[in-house]
C-alpha cells in the first residue's frame, strides 16, 4: 500500500455517505486506534475477571498496583501516573476506602493533601490480583518473542514519553 493510500484511506462511495468525504482512517494502521481498541478490550476483560474473583475492578487494581509501588502518596500522582481525571480518582478512592482497601490521611508535610496507602486487606488483595495481571500479560505477549517484547516495551515507552507532542493540536488559536 502506498503511503498515499496509507493517509488517505480513499472509501468507496455509498448511498448512505456524503461521495464529498475522501478522507477516511485505516484502523489497521491509525496507532491511536489500535492503543485504543487494545486498552479497552484488555480493561474490560480484567474488570470482569478481577471483580468476579477479588471483588475489584481494573480502575481500582491499576490503583493497588501504584499505591504498592509508591506508598502513601496523593491522589494527584495517583491521576498523574495512570492518566485519569481527579473526580473518578477520588470516587474511585472513597469507595475503595470504604471496603478498606485504603487509607487516606492527611500528609504529613502538606495539610492541604491527603496521603493514600494499603491497608492490610489492600496489600493482601494486590498480592492476589498480582499473579492473576502477570499471567495475562504472559499469555498477551505469548505471540512475540522476548526480544520483540523488549522492543515492543520501549517503542510504547517512548511514545508514552512523547505525549505532550498531541497536546493543543486541533485547538483554536487566540
């Protein structure tokens, strides 16, 4: 295919389009896309496996991850780190707070912020998930080989790190 072609996927016209519109995305090709899709369909799946067996949902198991690698920090990391708005963070946190997954205290330095941590039910629950998250991992990237997933981890890390490039495109000037 040619990189034309590539950029302007050209669509054949139907009575139901507008013949005016040529361009179209590749879906097989439009990274965005592909992120995307792949996201979803693995976050959806893991919330029904985890909330079945541990009774949490992907949401709250991305947060159990952080919070067992960066103890007591604060919610705004917490939206840094995993890219979500602060609101379905701290919902996310008071009902995880609730079930005693987590404590959140005042911190110690900053009165303003509040400090999240495990609890002990919390840490036992990410020990639990942990195995369960490695092992689907293992079977995702069963198709590549250790040096294609080595590549394929610091080419999305890369791109991760390059997010700031997207920021405002699109946007109107003033």
């Amino acid at each position: 295919m040619s990189r034309n072609r590539q950029a302007r996927n050209l669509r054949a016209p139907s009575a139901e389009r507008d013949p005016q519109v040529e361009l179209v995305l590749d879906l097989e090709r439009y990274v965005p896309a592909l992120i995307t899709f792949i996201a979803n369909k693995l976050s959806r799946s893991a919330t029904v496996l985890y909330q079945k067996r541990f009774a949490v949902n992907v949401t709250e198991w991305r947060i159990l991850a952080l919070l067992a690698i960066e103890p007591e920090i604060s919610a705004a990391r917490i939206c840094h780190v995993i890219g979500f708005d602060k609101g379905p963070v701290s919902r996310t946190l008071a009902a995880m707070e609730e079930r005693g997954l987590v404590a959140i205290k005042p911190d110690r330095e900053d009165g303003r912020t509040y400090s999240i941590s495990l609890t002990a039910k919390g840490a036992a629950t990410h020990d639990k998930v942990i195995a369960v998250a490695l092992e689907r991992e293992r079977r995702l990237l069963s198709c590549l080989s250790k040096p294609e997933r080595e590549t394929l981890i610091a080419l999305l890390r890369r791109v991760h790190g390059n997010l700031d490039a997207v920021k405002g495109v699109g946007e109107v000037e003033q």
